[in-house]
C-alpha cells in the first residue's frame, strides 16, 4: 500500500473514530440496480464491478448508478463527488485492491457505533450489496485532487466554445477532451478516473450535446475552486 494511501485510511480512521456524523434521522435513499448483474447473497471481499472484472459496459453502469447512491446516502457526510471537507473520511483515498474493498464493505455493512453512539448508519441491510459495490466503483474512480489543474484554462475554453456553440472540429475537440482524460489520477490508484473529460467527450454528439457538455466542465471547474 502506497505512502499516501495508507496515511489515507489512518485519517480516515481517526476521523470516523472522533466525530458524530449528521445523519439525524434522514431516512436512507433506494439505490436502483436493477441493471447490474446479480452478485450473490453472500457479501463478497472484492468488487465485482470493476471493468477488468465485469467489463467496461458494467463498469460504467456501476459508476453511474453508484454515483446516484452516493450522493443520495452519502454525501451528506464524505462530501459531494466523495471530496471531503475534512471532517469524515475522504474515501477517494480507499486503495482500489482488496483490502481497500475489505474496510469499506465492513462499513457499509454494519456502520460504526462507539460509546453507544451510532457515528455511521449500518447500511447493508437497507441498501444491499449491488450498491454497495455500485458506490465503490464511482468512489474508487473519482479525479485525485489536483488532477484536472494542468488543464484548467483550456477547460474553460472549450466550456466557453461548447456553451456558445462555436465549434469548428467537433472531433478534434472531442479527441483532445479523451486525451486529457487519459492523463487524469484517481485518489485509489484505479487506472481509470470517472473524470470531468472523460465525461464530456462521452456526451458530444452534435450540437444539440453541447450544452450538456458544457455543464460537466462547469461542474468540474467549480468543485476544483
């Protein structure tokens, strides 16, 4: 486990071990996974919906569904888009192998409580284990901090040509949005980042996508400052 990864999990640790975490009495939200291949009933160690595992067409799935679960259920605590303030566990950091997935699916499941106070709700029961793995994958790729600042200017200038609909090369812009993507580190050490980029060149397709595009740079440019 790298330097920074395991100084990840000891924060996180004493950050769940020090607080009492807002979930009052928010009821948790039904995550739909209903297009995610079964898993069993018996929980698992290890993700099952990593693309070297399931392939990428699930992969992606996993991470749009987990990203609904996520924010739903769990940001209210480890932040949106899983960037923390610094009070819960900035889960980005979890390490994308085994024993990442161990120390979060024990906690997913069964919550933490100490002193008597539940300071994480045991969500397992409630959610079940096709979201749990579904949040997993949409933490476990998200953009390490930092990642996207190299490009932040010319993010901005396609936002700027993609929202006035000033494109000359569709397919140029497009192709240099993946390259950029390729470039982009997860805070896990998963190969490939659920990025702003990524996100963008995925979603052009003519004109009538633009603005689409457009407002996932600008949401990634905004959570970036």
């Amino acid at each position: 486990m790298s330097k920074r990864n395991t100084l990840g999990l000891a924060l996180a640790g004493a950050a769940m071990a020090g607080m009492v975490w807002a979930h009052g009495d928010v009821a948790p939200q039904p995550v739909n996974t209903d297009a995610l291949p079964d898993v069993g009933e018996e929980w698992l160690t290890e993700n099952p919906y990593r693309a070297d595992a399931a392939g990428e067409e699930v992969w992606e799935k996993a991470i749009d569904i987990g990203s609904s679960g996520f924010n739903q259920n769990c940001a209210r605590c480890h932040g949106l888009g899983a960037v923390s303030g610094g009070l819960a566990p900035d889960l980005r950091y979890l390490e994308a192998e085994e024993y990442g997935d161990e120390w979060f699916i024990e906690r997913f499941r069964h919550g933490m409580t100490q002193n008597g106070i539940t300071k994480m709700p045991a969500f397992g029961d409630l959610l079940g284990q096709k979201a749990a793995w579904a949040i997993r994958t949409y933490v476990e790729t998200r953009p390490d901090d930092g990642a996207l600042d190299d490009h932040a200017d010319r993010l901005k200038e396609i936002r700027d040509m993609l929202e006035s609909g000033d494109i000359a090369d569709e397919a140029a812009i497009k192709a240099e949005l993946a390259s950029m993507a390729e470039g982009v580190e997860t805070g896990s050490g998963a190969p490939i980042a659920d990025s702003a980029p990524r996100r963008a060149a995925m979603q052009l397709d003519g004109p009538d996508s633009y603005k689409t595009a457009a407002e996932t740079l600008t949401l990634s440019l905004s959570a970036a400052h």
